[in-house]
C-alpha cells in the first residue's frame, strides 16, 4: 500500500506537478468570466469606453448561462476563476454565481473597483472565502481618485469597502494604475497598501478601447517614469531581476502565443463568448449554441497554432521577458498581433535598464 | 490503532472533493473549516480513507477494509492511517464524531 499521503502533498510542491500535468493535458485550470462590462465608474483610461454604459440586459446573460458555465469549467478541471467585469457586482446574481463556484471547489477570487460592496457581499465573502478581493486605487486622495473616476463619493465608498472587508478578514490586494492623472500619489496609494498589511501591484498597461477609441492611451505616463516608480518595490525589482536571469537564455518561440491562454487559461465575456484570455478577440465560441467542453476542445486549440509571421521582431528579443510581451495586447494597439507595440518596448528597455543595473551592482557586491 | 480504534471520523462539510488533471483534491470552501490555502492532494489511498470516513463507520473498520484493498500488514496500514487522520483532523478537514 502507498501511503496515503507523502511529505510535501499539501498544496504547493504538488500543485507545481499539478501545473504541469495540466499543461500537457491541456486542462482549462485557470479562467476569468466578465458577467457584465458595465460599470457605474468613468475612469479615464478603461478600455471598455462605451461598453459601460450600455442598459442591463445589453447582449448580457441570465443566471442560468452562468451557473451551467460554472459547473462545466468545474467539471472540466477549472481549480481558479477571476470574476472581473465591468464591474461585477453590477449583476444581481453575482452572488448566486460566486456562491456556485466556490461550493464546486473552484478558488474564486473579485476584481471590484468596491463601492457596491454592501453588508451582504461582506457576508457572502466572510462566509465562502474568495482567494483574493482585488480592487484599484486611483488616487491616494479623493480629489485624484474622483478625477480618474469621474464619480463624486466613489472614493469613500471605495476606501469604506476596502477597511470593512479587511475588518472582516477577507483578503484584499490592492493594485494601481500609473496614469498621467495620478502619478504623483502613486508612492502614497503604496503606503495606503503597506498601512494596510495587504499585497500591492501597480500596472502602467493602459490599452485603446475594444472599439478602437484611443483616447485611453492619452494618460499614459513616459515608459522610464512609469519604471521608476514600479520599481520603487524592491521586492519587484529583486524577482525581476531573478526572472531575466533565469530566462534570457531561453531560445525563440516558435509560436506566437507561448502564455497559458488557450492551453490552461480562458476567459468568457458577457455575451457568453468563450476566448483564449481576456485580451483575445479573435477564436471565440459561441457558449450559447454548444457546451464549453466543446469550444474547448474544438476551437481554442486553433489559438495555440498561430505562427509567427515573417519578420515578427519580438520573439527572439531579450526584452520580451521584461515588456509584458502579449501579442493580443500589441493587436489591440497595433491593429495585428504580429506587429510590436511601441509602448510594451518602451517598458521594456526602461526595465531592462534598472535590471541590469541591478545585477552589475549584485557582480560588484563583495 | 493505539486503542483509537473505535473513534469515528466524518468529512467536514465546506470541503469539497474535486478532481483535477487526474489529481484529487481537497479544497476547504468554508471560513471555519481549515486553512483555506491548504489544498490536500491524494492519492489512491488517501481518497479510499477519505471515502471510508462517513462519520458511521469506526477506525477499526476502515483500517480492515484498506488491509484487504490494498494487501498490506495491519501494523503498517494502521500507522499510516493513523498519521493521515491526524493530518486531516489538524488541517480541519475532519471532525470526530464518537
């Protein structure tokens, strides 16, 4: 008789195996699902634009799409799902669909912008544990984070939601947006996170509208600002570091999409469109007219066997391991998947710099 | 057994069973059951004493059934079926119903 359980079983050294073996076998692990791509909230720079304001049942599902969709990713393997949005607690039945979720097994985790947090997500929260509740920061300060929000008492509500579901014990991240509209609070929504003792992430990804509005990329912050001021963790900076190192040597892909879309990873958008990740407009499945069983195994598989084309630059660049490189985000600035996106490359050397110079003072260190 | 024999084990409710790329895992749901970062993975055995543990049937009774299963000593399914409840009954996934 093998042991029932050997040392090392619990959690990370066999969900590492389990990755693997998912990997091979093709298993849709990790998904994200937007019930909706409304939200109250204008921010400046979300490249959702006019979707947010569409009327309620726009193209948008009923409860029952999404609590079928939930037991067949659960029935197919799926171990974490992000509901995101829009914002999602939006939807009436957001509840009714997380509630399924995580009694199937599945790790759930929220992006929420919070300010619909109400006692009764609170509750539901306290009683079926997400993963992670992750919410944005726009600004450090109300008149900043109103400025990006456009929406006067999102600030406080959002704050209030933050503190209310830490008090409670739930597990909250907090991230931020680099923007030209709220780059000098950055470093205090950091210390508004390390107040808090919760995880924090800043993004300076910014992208044109799904319907080709670029008006979002008009807050851009310049690539080295940006750098410098995600770089202020030092932690980052040290596991960046780390990561170039260990991959730099790694030869070209030769595919042009080496990420998990498509292989662990989906997503599914409101209209119930199953898609290779959230970036990705193209080899959808209608989740309407067949199970996503069948997009899965039927349609998504194409994603994976894109090719590059001639003269692609980025596959056999050092800095795609430091840019973000994701061929679906420079289709959404460029118009191909197959064309670098100027800004992605920016970030890129800016980060390329600050590691380098990194590991040169690791050399010299004694 | 070192006369636990007799104890009866059951399955916490907020843990779900599930079954991913081939794995089995346990994955605690509720707030009060477990660390809810403790996902258990079994194997063979481990699942077969997951099943056995009904809240019904004692210790004794689910060490008889793994020796005829699996074609193994008493001494040495006893001990690990042992150190694997101990296991459980620490991570919360199981509670002790008599």
């Amino acid at each position: 008789m093998e042991r029932p359980t050997s040392p090392g079983d619990v959690v990370k050294a066999r969900l590492s195996a389990l990755l693997d073996r998912a990997v091979a076998q093709r298993v849709p692990l990790n998904g994200t699902i937007a019930m909706t791509h409304r939200c109250h909230l204008r921010c400046v720079h979300c490249y959702l634009g006019c979707e947010r304001q569409g009327p309620p049942a726009d193209g948008e599902l009923d409860t029952a799409f999404w609590l079928s969709l939930v037991d067949q990713v659960a029935q197919a393997g799926c171990l974490e799902l992000l509901i995101t949005g829009g914002e999602p607690l939006l939807r009436p039945d957001f509840a009714l669909v997380y509630e399924r979720a995580r009694r199937r097994g599945i790790l759930a985790s929220v992006f929420t912008n919070a300010t619909l947090v109400d006692e009764r997500i609170v509750r539901l929260f306290e009683e079926l544990p997400p993963q992670l509740v992750e919410v944005t920061l726009y600004g450090a300060s109300e008149r900043v984070y109103e400025r990006v929000t456009g929406v006067r008492g999102s600030y406080r509500r959002c704050l209030g939601a933050v503190d209310t579901l830490l008090d409670r014990g739930v597990a909250v991240a907090l991230k931020a947006v680099i923007l030209s509209d709220n780059k000098e609070e950055v470093p205090a929504i950091r210390r508004m996170a390390e107040e808090r003792g919760v995880a924090f992430r800043v993004d300076a990804a910014l992208f044109p509208c799904r319907d080709g509005d670029r008006h979002p990329l008009d807050h851009r912050v310049d690539a080295a600002e940006a750098v410098a001021l995600e770089m202020e963790d030092e932690s980052l900076l040290r596991r960046t570091a780390e990561y170039f190192q260990q991959m730099r040597g790694l030869p070209p892909e030769t595919q042009l999409f080496s990420c998990m879309a498509g292989l662990t990873g989906f997503h599914v958008d409101p209209q119930g469109t199953l898609l290779p990740c959230l970036m990705v407009s193209t080899h959808g499945f209608d989740l309407r007219r067949g199970s996503f069983r069948e997009g899965w195994d039927e349609v998504l598989p194409r994603f994976r066997e894109q090719a590059l084309a001639p003269g692609y630059e980025c596959h056999a660049c050092e800095r795609r391991f430091l840019c973000g490189l994701c061929p679906a985000q420079a289709g959404m600035e460029t118009g191909s998947p197959h064309r670098k996106a100027d800004y992605a490359c920016r970030l890129g050397e800016a980060r390329l710099d600050v590691v380098k110079s990194r590991l040169d003072k690791s050399h010299d260190a004694p | 057994m070192d006369g636990a024999g007799g104890a009866v084990y059951a399955r916490r409710e907020g843990v779900v069973l599930r079954e991913v790329a081939g794995e089995h895992l346990l994955v605690p749901i509720r707030k009060d059951v477990a660390d809810l970062k403790a996902i258990f993975a079994l194997n063979g055995v481990g699942l077969r004493i997951w099943e056995l543990l009904d809240g019904a049937r004692a210790l004794d009774g689910v060490l008889a059934e793994l020796v005829e299963r699996f074609d193994v000593p008493i001494e040495e399914a006893s001990a690990d079926l042992s150190a694997f409840v101990d296991r459980l009954l620490a991570a919360g996934l199981v509670e002790r119903k008599g």
